[in-house]
C-alpha cells in the first residue's frame, strides 16, 4: 500500500508540473485561430513574423521567446501569432483577403508586407490592439529585458500616454513580474 501511495503521489506531482510547464509556454495561435478567438473575446495580438531560413528568429525562439515569465504574460494579455512572411495559404484581416505573392525561389506574404509596411526585416514584432489596428510593428531580434519592456509597454496600454523613453528609463522588473502573475 505504501508504494501505491508513493506512485499516486509523484503521478501528481508530475501532472501538477506538466501543468506548470505548460502555463510558462507561450500559447502560439495560427492566424485564422486568433481572428476567431478576438470575435469572442477581444485582446490585443501580438505576431512573430519570421522565416524558416531566418537565424536570429531562431535564435529569438529559443532565449527570449522561451522565457516562462514572458510567455505567461503573453498569454494573459495577447493573442500570440506566429507568421511565416512566406507563407503559401491566403490570410483575411477585416474582410480583406491577403495572398503569397511569388518571388524569385520563395516570395513573400502580402500581410506580412501590410503590417511591416513594406520594412522586410526578420523576425519582427507586430501588436495589434483589440480591434485589429497596427499599433506598432518592431524589426530585430530582441533580448528578453526590452521585449519584457516591450510586452508590457504595449500590453498595459502605457503607449497612450507615456513616451517610449519615459517608460523605459522607469521599467522596473518587479512591477512586469506583479504585472504576469496578476498582482497589479
């Protein structure tokens, strides 16, 4: 019975973990599940435009893309997107279809080139608000303190009001830690 117990108890530790594990990953949604899930409950988006030949989106995946404090806060706050700027299958924004467009081997996307407004850099950052208008699309690799800074900045609506270099020179982590967790 002891050695019952012992299983039952690390099975559950172990479910309680996965669980754990899960909740620090970010939640990454295909387009068209994004659109549908803002038709029921609006938040912002926010989009990882890359490409599959793409180093530093590589890269940006695998350090600050895969910070567990971020993705929780990415998750509260955003739908997240992961776009492939060549991607083959058209993609609707407001009834408006976009399309791949061919281009030498590759080519690109035309909703990949509307959000970063013709600027084809890799990976790049798009936010959406919660109707589905570009609030600002960001070119590079971004380390995890300023996409941290970056998150929050857009994710508490501070761009409204507070000038960019304001909210950076006055970012403190504890206040994006209490702000991912809900302790605001």
């Amino acid at each position: 019975m002891g050695k019952f117990i012992y299983i039952l108890t690390a099975f559950i530790l172990c479910q309680g973990s996965n669980n754990l594990l899960a909740q620090n990953k970010i939640k990454w949604l295909t387009w068209e599940e994004a659109m549908e899930k803002s038709k029921v409950e609006k938040k912002k988006i926010f989009i990882d435009i890359y490409t599959e030949w793409c180093g530093w989106c590589k890269k940006m995946d695998k350090s600050t893309l895969s910070e567990g404090h971020l993705a929780v806060y990415l998750n509260k706050n955003y739908y997240a997107v992961k776009f492939d700027a060549e991607r083959i299958t058209p993609a609707m924004l407001k009834d408006k279809e976009y399309k791949h467009v061919k281009n030498g081997s590759k080519g690109y996307h035309e909703l990949a080139i509307h959000f970063l407004q013709g600027q084809m850099s890799y990976p790049s950052m798009v936010f959406l608000d919660e109707d589905l208008n570009l609030i600002q699309s960001i070119p590079g690799y971004q380390d995890v303190k300023t996409f941290e800074m970056i998150i929050t900045y857009f994710g508490s609506n501070s761009h409204k009001s507070v000038p960019w270099q304001r909210y950076m020179n006055n970012f403190q982590r504890e206040i994006f830690f209490n702000m991912s967790v809900g302790k605001n």
